[in-house]
C-alpha cells in the first residue's frame, strides 16, 4: 500500500514538473493602469498564486484552530475531559506508530 501511495505522489510530481515545463510562455502580469510588469513565466503566475492561496487558508484556518485549542484547555482544566498523563515524547512516538513512520519494535527485535 506504501509503494502504491509513493508511485500516486511520484505520478502527482512528474505530471505538475511537466505542466511547468510546457507553460514557460511569458505573460504581461497587470495590477492596474499603472503597474504592469512585462514578460513574466506562465508558470512563475501560477506558483505565486498557488503559494498565495497556501498562505491565505492557512491563515483563515488559524483563527478557529487557536480558538479549538483554548476550548480544549478550559475543558481539561474544568474536569469535562481526562488530561493526558503520558509526556509529549510518548505521545509523539505513539503517533509516529500509528500513522506508519515507525515500526513497533517487538520483544526479540530490540537491540
């Protein structure tokens, strides 16, 4: 299933790296009457305003998520939900295991 995944992302890459390399052609890039600028790549268009999307919704999403995280925090300190009492470091491995990026080493496979 992991190959099969890593083949889609290589897939997913060589067909963005070709749609770069075939919209090289450059465009007059306008702001408004005044500021244009001539001659930029297609592609360096395309890139920034991708980026600029990236940027612009992870800003939007940071709001509700900070305001997530507070409400968590009010509802651990009030009872409402357990507080973990395992470090972060063991909560970070436990992730990391169960996600995939690290296999669980068993009782024989230790070193």
């Amino acid at each position: 299933m992991k190959l099969a995944a890593w083949l889609l992302k290589l897939g997913f890459f060589l067909l963005v790296l070709w749609f770069a390399l075939k919209n090289t052609t450059p465009v007059p890039v306008r702001f408004n009457s005044e500021l244009a600028w001539e001659h930029v790549p297609l592609i360096v268009v395309m890139l920034v305003c991708v980026a600029l999307g990236a940027l612009l919704g992870a800003l939007a999403l940071s709001l509700p998520i900070y305001k997530m995280r507070r409400e968590v925090t009010q509802l651990r300190r009030s009872g409402a939900l357990p507080s973990t009492s395992e470090s972060s470091a063991e909560r970070m491995a436990s992730a990391a295991r169960q996600s995939g990026a690290v296999a669980e080493l068993g009782s024989g496979e230790r070193s």
